[in-house]
C-alpha cells in the first residue's frame, strides 16, 4: 500500500489502464458526492469479501479514499487488501473533500 496525493490519484485514474477507485465510506455519504468513476464498497464486516467481488484481479491498480485526512477508513481498508493479496493499492489519504475543494469533477 502507498500513501498518494491528489495529483497521483488523477495520474492513475486519467492513464485509462483499468484503474478501481472505491470509496470506502458509506451508502449515504457516497451519495452526496464521489470521484469520477468511484465504487462504493463500505468499510464494515463485509468489505472483504464486497471488494474481492467489486474488484477480482488482484494484480489491478485501486485507489481507495475516504473523507478525509481526518478520517482513517481508506488505510485501514489498504491494509485489509494488502492482506488479501491485492498488489496495487493506493491509498489517496486525503479523500473526497480535498479533491472538490481542489476544483476537481465530482459525481453525485
């Protein structure tokens, strides 16, 4: 797992190579607003074997985030994978709101 910035997170998700990106939070605040292109598979006591079925290859690049900084779902989640035999995992630490406070495209 690797801790990435913004910058990288729409390097990976703009090269067009099948990269996942997952937002870790739950259905309702997926709702309100998500990066371009996210999947929402909940950081809960089923998100193993939600995100082995949301994303089988193993050996794919995923960017996982939550919230915030502040919040510490999407390493805990980059840790689970990691576990899991995931090979590829970035985790975007900063989350969502750094990203729409960025300018970036968000989706709802």
């Amino acid at each position: 797992m690797e801790t990435i910035s913004r910058e990288k997170a729409r390097e990976l998700m703009d090269e067009g190579k099948g990269t996942a990106v997952i937002e870790v939070l739950s259905p309702e605040k997926f709702e309100q607003f998500h990066l371009p292109g996210a999947k929402n598979v909940p950081l809960d006591d089923q998100f193993e074997a939600h995100i082995q079925e949301e994303v089988p290859d193993k050996s794919q690049q995923v960017v996982v985030y939550c919230q915030s900084a502040e919040c510490d779902a999407s390493p805990k989640a980059a840790q689970k994978m990691g576990e899991l035999g995931y090979t590829h995992v970035y985790d975007y630490e900063a989350g969502k709101t750094d990203w729409k406070d960025a300018g970036y495209p968000v989706e709802s």
